[in-house]
C-alpha cells in the first residue's frame, strides 16, 4: 500500500496517459465507423435506386409493331396495316402517333388520319393501326416499288394518370410489296 501511497501521482499519470491514448483510439475508429456507415448508406440508397429503377422498366407496358399487313382488300384502299403488341404488364393507353412515308427518299405529303387513342393491355397481339397514303400510292406501281416508314408510337402506362413518364417505340421499316423489313428499331 506504501508503493501506492508514494506513487500515486505517477499511476494517476499513467492512467491519465493510457484514458487517452484509449479515447483517441475510439474517437479514430467512430470516425471510421461515420466514414463506412455514410458509405454503406450511399451504397443502400444507389442499390434502391436501381431496383426501383428495375422495378418501372420490368412493371410497365412495351408495345411494340409485331406484324405489317398490306391485305388486298387494303391496297385499293392504299392502306398500311401494323399491329401493334403489348409485351409489358401493364395496359399502355397510346397517346400519340407519328407516321412518316418516304418514297424514293422523299417525304411524301400525307395526310394522315388521326389514330383512335385506345388502351393496348398485356398480351394483346390484335391491336390495329391503318394508315391511309393516298397521295403516295398514286404514283407508286403496287407490288413493285420500295416504300420506308418512319413511325413512332407515345404512350403512357394506365396506372400514371398524370403523364409523367412517357413510353415509346420508333422504328424505321422497308416495305416492299406485302415485304415487311425492319431497319431500325428502339424502345424507351
């Protein structure tokens, strides 16, 4: 007890020194424990992102032009015929169409038709668009001359009611006779 007595301002030293030495040691690694949780945390809200991100794409309608039809019934008419599918989830309710017909690289002046707005639902693969070129048949030798198309269909999915995230499929077709190419294509 004497050793205690005589030396106790250097054992109140050393633990004094050994307290600190421990606080900073815990005060370095909390801060290391912010750093890991802040990135932990980043890596959290990013990987919700993406599977939110994952869950619209997967959880939406995807119409897409399936089939093109020129029915004989159609060509006196001069009527194209696409038919359009819903591939998605969810009904699409088609908002727009963009109809473009280029004949030997020119733009033909069409006037087309406005397109009835209907809802497409999933798996739905009897959905018709007609589109009336009039003009351009006129001067076109059926069977035999090379139209391309331009087309793009705008839609919605029914569930967003206030139009925010607008769908579409575009897409660039030969048409050769009753010959249906596909030149391009794209989605969003």
């Amino acid at each position: 007890m004497n050793f205690l007595n005589t030396n106790s301002g250097a054992i109140t030293g050393l633990a004094t020194v050994v307290l600190a030495a421990t606080s900073v040691i815990l005060a370095k690694m909390t801060i290391s424990y912010v750093k890991h949780t802040s990135k932990l945390s980043k890596t959290a809200h990013d990987q919700f992102k993406l599977q939110r991100e994952q869950h619209l794409l997967e959880n939406r309608p995807w119409v897409y032009i399936t089939k093109f039809d020129r029915p004989p019934e159609y060509r006196l008419r001069s009527i194209f015929k696409f038919t359009l599918e819903n591939c998605g989830k969810l009904p699409a309710n088609l908002d727009d169409v963009k109809f473009n017909l280029y004949y030997n690289k020119e733009l033909t002046d069409e006037d087309i038709q406005e397109v009835q707005k209907n809802v497409i639902f999933p798996g739905q693969k009897d959905y018709f668009v007609n589109f009336g070129c009039y003009q351009a048949i006129k001067k076109i030798k059926d069977n035999i001359d090379i139209y391309v198309v331009d087309i793009k269909f705008e839609y919605y999915s029914v569930s967003d009611f206030e139009k925010r995230k607008k769908c579409s499929f575009s897409g660039t077709f030969e048409i050769h006779g009753n010959l249906f190419n596909i030149l391009k294509s794209h989605a969003e």
